[in-house]
C-alpha cells in the first residue's frame, strides 16, 4: 500500500467538504478489482473496503448501493428502503454513462448524476472505510461518518453475506 497525493473529483468533493482523508495506491490486474481483491492488495479485512453498486428500480429511478466487501448487496432490502417494489442492478454497459466511472472505479463522490446513495450499517464497524477514489488502483481512506455525510447516504442493511 502506498499513499499519494493523487487528485481525482471525488478527492476534490472531500477537500471542499474539508474531509480528512487519505487516499492509498495500490496495484491490482484490470481483470481483478474487487473488494476482496482490493482488500486484499491494501492488506486490509475485506469488509473495510466497500464497494459502490448502481440498480435501479422498477420506476427507472437509479440508486447507489455501498456494501462491503466479502458482501453482496440484498436486493429485496434495498428495494425495501428505497421506497421501490424492485430493484435490479444496472448492467455493466450503462455504467459509465450513468455514473461518469468505469466498473471498478465508481465512487458517489463526484458522480456524473446525483442519485439516492444507500450504504450498509457495517460501514459503523470501522474507525476508517475505504472506498474508490474514481480511478482504478486508487481507494480513498477516511471515517464512515464523514462518507455518510459527504454522500449524504441513508444508512440501512442491505447486504448479506457471500
């Protein structure tokens, strides 16, 4: 794990909300960047590392999903918090479109369009989560109330084991 003084938009997000933050490299094959791997490479617990999914429901309105690592998002709950009757995630090829990221580097931080932002409560089990900076093979460290307040997340349960 290596810290740099790397500057993405959501690093900026962070500097204007004045968000202690730390942002790690790390150096991970683009055939494999998930939590887990990420994880793994940055030698942390894989449910520290959280990962940002986009669904959407069954109206059309798109949602940001933040769960961890070793995680996978439970639909039925998010759609339950949501509001919605369903949700299913978005596929891979409307991503970037809709987010402004590739897979594997989507953060809400500075996100193309503002979306509802859903984090699961584990995110409270840590002093610091990491999550993408908006690039691959860069994490953002920094405290979970402070990702809750910049993303303005509803904190809820909405993950189950892998």
């Amino acid at each position: 794990m290596w810290r740099v003084r790397a500057r993405t938009n959501a690093t900026r997000v962070l500097d204007r909300m004045e968000v202690d933050y730390t942002v790690v490299e790390y150096d991970l094959s683009m055939e494999n960047f998930s939590a887990e791997a990420v994880a793994n490479e940055l030698g942390l617990p894989a449910g520290q590392v959280f990962k940002t999914l986009c669904a959407r429901s069954n109206t059309g309105a798109c949602i940001f999903a933040v769960v961890p690592g070793g995680s996978e998002l439970d639909l039925k709950k998010l759609a339950r918090v949501a509001g919605f009757k369903k949700v299913e995630l978005v596929a891979v090829r409307d991503v970037d479109q809709l987010t402004g990221y590739q897979r594997g580097s989507v953060t809400v931080m500075a996100a193309k369009k503002r979306f509802p932002v859903f984090v699961d409560d584990s995110v409270h089990a840590w002093g610091t989560i990491a999550v993408s900076a908006g690039l691959k093979g860069l994490q953002v460290m920094l405290s979970p109330d402070d990702y809750v307040r910049v993303t303005g997340a509803t904190v809820a349960a909405i993950a189950r084991p892998h």
